[in-house]
C-alpha cells in the first residue's frame, strides 16, 4: 500500500483542487456545478438536520461553499476541514469578506480530527469527496465518531454505473464542459448499496436517499427519487435512527 493510501489522501486529487483553488468562489467557472447545487444540498441538510444553532462540520469542505451557506442559515459554529491548504485559504478570505465570523477552516483529515474530537457535532457533512479519496469507508467510519449520538451525517457521492459513466464522465466533463476533465474517475464512484454498507459497518443508519438531477433543456437541478447518478443520504447513529 502506498503511503497516500495509508493516509488515505490522494496528492494527485490536492494538487488539482489546488490549481482551481483561486476559482472556487467563481460562479461561472469550473465550480459552477457545485455553486448551482448548493441551494438543494443546503436546504436538503437543514431540512434534515435543522441547522440552526447546531455545530456543524463539513468534512472536504473545498473552498468553503457549503461550510460558509451553512453558517449564514443559522449554525452556531461550522468547521470546514479539507487537506488543501490553498483551497482553505480561499474559504477564509471569502468569509472574512462577507463578515461570517461563525465559521473556521482547518487542514487536518477527518481520521485525525474524530480521534482528537469525537462525538462532537450535531451535524457533520462530506459532499461530493469520497470519491476522490483512496478508502471512502475509512471516511464514513470516522464522520460517524465526529457526530454526537443524536447527530445527523450526510454524504453526497456520485453512483458507479453505465449511466453515471455517460451523464458524470463522458456528458459532464467531455460534451458539455460543467466540470473540468479529469474530475472524476469512474473506477471510484460508490453505489447506494456499497455506501449503505459503509455506513453500516459504521455503526449508521441511512434515514433518506435523494437523487439529484439536471435538465438540459432549463439548466436546472432538482432533487429526486432517482440515484442513477448523483445523490445523497442522511444518516443517524443506528441507536437512534428511526
């Protein structure tokens, strides 16, 4: 195994986020996607989670656009974590612009922070990152002993199929250009049984599953009932799912 594995940090995948990292708060650029599906992943987490005055973690938090919305709905106290530091510097200066003092970045990996800090937020976060980390289970394991014993996880991730394949790879990066190419690798996509059982082993319960899509048509995304290709789980501690 190689040392990256071991950490289970991929440098390839900092290294490219990075090299985006003075982009991230540009809406037109190649975060355009996660800054339009922003608004359905937050109101998603808090319809679930009930953000407000909660604490909150955002696990591969990028450039802070999901940590930062968060904090501005409500949370008492959001923490953004990822493993790059210049995307991390880009969420702070954005928040320190917008005057959202309820919100802190930190570079460390979630496996650290949930031995140093374990069952210690309501709410924990990770959006669309497990795909591009060499043990996504290593990652559910440890947001499971971050979350307090009535907490609330979320994971978004993209689904390993033909049509993810087609829609997130060959659509997504090549046709239409929503993400940069070389985003995403097929190969580590995760399918709603495979997460479930990570979340499992864990010691979680999946509560809910939401589809997302886009329509070429009006260029909008909406949340479904369809996980073909990308989606989203809530869980609860298996002692108190319900």
């Amino acid at each position: 195994m190689s040392a990256n594995a071991q950490h289970n940090v991929d440098s390839g995948e900092i290294e490219k986020f990075s090299l985006l990292a003075h982009k991230w708060w540009d809406k037109t650029g190649e975060f355009k996607p996660l800054h339009d599906i922003n608004p359905l992943r937050l109101g998603y987490i808090d319809a679930i989670g009930q953000l407000a005055g909660k604490t909150v973690l955002d696990v591969g938090c990028g450039g802070g656009i999901l940590a930062e919305s968060m904090a501005k709905l409500g949370a008492a106290q959001v923490t953004g974590i990822d493993m790059a530091e210049k995307s991390l510097r880009a969420a702070e200066a954005h928040a320190q612009e917008q005057g959202v003092g309820n919100v802190g970045y930190r570079c460390v990996r979630v496996e650290d922070l949930a031995e140093e800090r374990p069952h210690s937020f309501d709410v924990v976060t990770c959006m669309e990152m497990m795909e591009h980390v060499p043990d996504p289970a290593a990652i559910v394991a440890a947001c499971a002993k971050l979350v307090k014993p009535e907490g609330t996880v979320f994971f978004s991730t993209i689904n390993r199929n033909p049509k993810s394949y087609v829609h997130a790879i060959l659509g997504a990066e090549y046709i239409l250009g929503l993400v940069p190419r070389g985003t995403h690798d097929w190969q580590k996509f995760i399918t709603p049984a495979e997460l479930a059982r990570m979340c499992r082993r864990a010691g979680l319960d999946v509560v809910d599953t939401k589809g997302m899509g886009y329509n070429l048509l009006t260029k909008v995304y909406s949340l479904n009932g369809n996980t073909d290709v990308n989606y989203m789980v809530a869980c609860k501690p298996a002692f108190q799912a319900v």
